[in-house]
C-alpha cells in the first residue's frame, strides 16, 4: 500500500491510537483506502495510521454528524476548531457558507 503524506496536529495522537477518534476532516482528498501514513510526536515516536476509506459530504454535515468521531465532543468544538485551524477571519460569512462547502471524511485506524 501506498505511503502518504497526511499531517496532523500531535495532540490528536492519542484519541487516534484509543480510537476515540476515527476521522479527520478535509477540504480535499488526502489519499485513499489502504493507504498509510505516519505520525511522528515531539519525543521521537512514529505511529501508522492507514486510511480506510474516504466519504464525500459537506462541512456542515462533517461538523454536525461526524464531529464525535472526528474527536469533537460537540459541534461547536469542531466548528470553533475550523475557524481557529484554518485562521478564518469572517466567521459570519464561514458560517453562511459552510453547508456549501465540500468535505472529504477519511476514516483511519492504527496500523
């Protein structure tokens, strides 16, 4: 299987690993099923991770059905994540557009 490149924030390591958190939200596609890629933390440990598969939706519905196991406790979180990640500056507009807005789910699992 094709090694990717996929990064995410290191404080997602260990929901990633219990498995509190299945997937990551994106505004594209970052790689397909049966693709891995690893993870590294600050103190030198490698973790791999393999996409299981990729679903089409929009933001909205990624933030509103998908949050909990993306590893937001609530909608909120997640939209409030967006807006600080992506350094969004609008938050009217973003939130007036956000429904429009594709999104690509990849579910991943340890390797």
């Amino acid at each position: 299987m094709p090694q990717i490149e996929l990064e995410m924030s290191e404080e997602f390591i260990p929901d990633l690993l219990s498995r509190r958190k299945v997937c990551t939200t994106r505004r594209s596609i970052h790689g397909k099923r049966g693709d891995t890629f690893t993870l590294s933390t600050k103190d030198g440990r490698d973790y791999q991770f393999r996409i299981n598969t990729v679903i089409s939706t929009t933001l909205k519905k990624a933030i509103d059905e998908y949050h909990y196991l993306d590893g937001f406790e609530t909608p909120k979180d997640m939209f409030n994540w967006w807006i600080q990640n992506y350094k969004i500056e609008n938050i009217y507009e973003f939130a007036s557009n956000y429904h429009k807005q594709k999104a690509f789910i990849h579910f991943i699992s340890p390797d």
